[in-house]
C-alpha cells in the first residue's frame, strides 16, 4: 500500500511539472510571436513599399509633377539635392511612394536629369 501511494505521489509530481513545462512552452511561443508582430507592425511603410520610377519635373515647392499628379519629397540627401538642385527640370526618380492622407509622398533613391 504504501508502494503504491510513493508512486502515485512521484507521478502526480511529474504530472505537475510536464505541465508546468507544457504552460511555459506555450507562453513562450505566445511572447516570441506578440514580439514578431510588434516588429512588423511598427516598420515603417517606406520599408516594404516597392520601388516605382517616375519621370516628371521638380517644381519650386519641393515636390515632382508627374501628369499633373504631385509627389511630395521626402528629406533625405538624395531628396535634398534633387528639390534644391533640379527646380524646373526634368527628372527620372527611382524610388518608393506612400501615401498619407491622400498626400502621395515620395522617397528618392536615386535620380538623372532627363534631356528632351
């Protein structure tokens, strides 16, 4: 009798403890996946927007006007030198669009001044 309550006792331990293990596991699994969400949820658009190439002419308000459509430019140095050096030309920009409040926002990766 007293063999039989030791092993029961010791199974009902290892019993508690798988499913301790079983509890942190899961836990586990749930913190790595909330963390890999977060990561991509806070990526900025810009980072998985695809790259467009646009041919149109820089105005004077830092901004490409292509078809009569208006990019804003983003400040970055290929940005910067393009709206300061390029007003009034025409431009092919390779680069990536978004979109914030129906301004369409263009971030320059690179550009050359189109001949006509």
């Amino acid at each position: 009798m007293s063999f039989v309550f030791i092993t029961s006792f010791f199974n009902s331990q290892v019993d508690l403890e798988s499913e301790a293990m079983v509890n942190i596991r899961k836990w586990r699994a749930i913190g790595v996946n909330l963390w890999i969400a977060l990561c991509f949820g806070f990526l900025p658009t810009s980072a998985l927007a695809d790259e467009v190439t646009l041919i149109g002419e820089v105005n004077d308000n830092y901004q490409i006007v292509v078809d009569k459509q208006i990019f804003d430019v983003t400040n970055n140095s290929a940005g910067d030198d393009l709206v300061i050096n390029y007003v009034g030309r025409k431009v092919k920009v390779t680069g990536s669009i978004k979109e914030i409040n129906g301004v369409k926002i263009i971030t320059v990766k690179s550009f050359d001044a189109v001949i006509d």
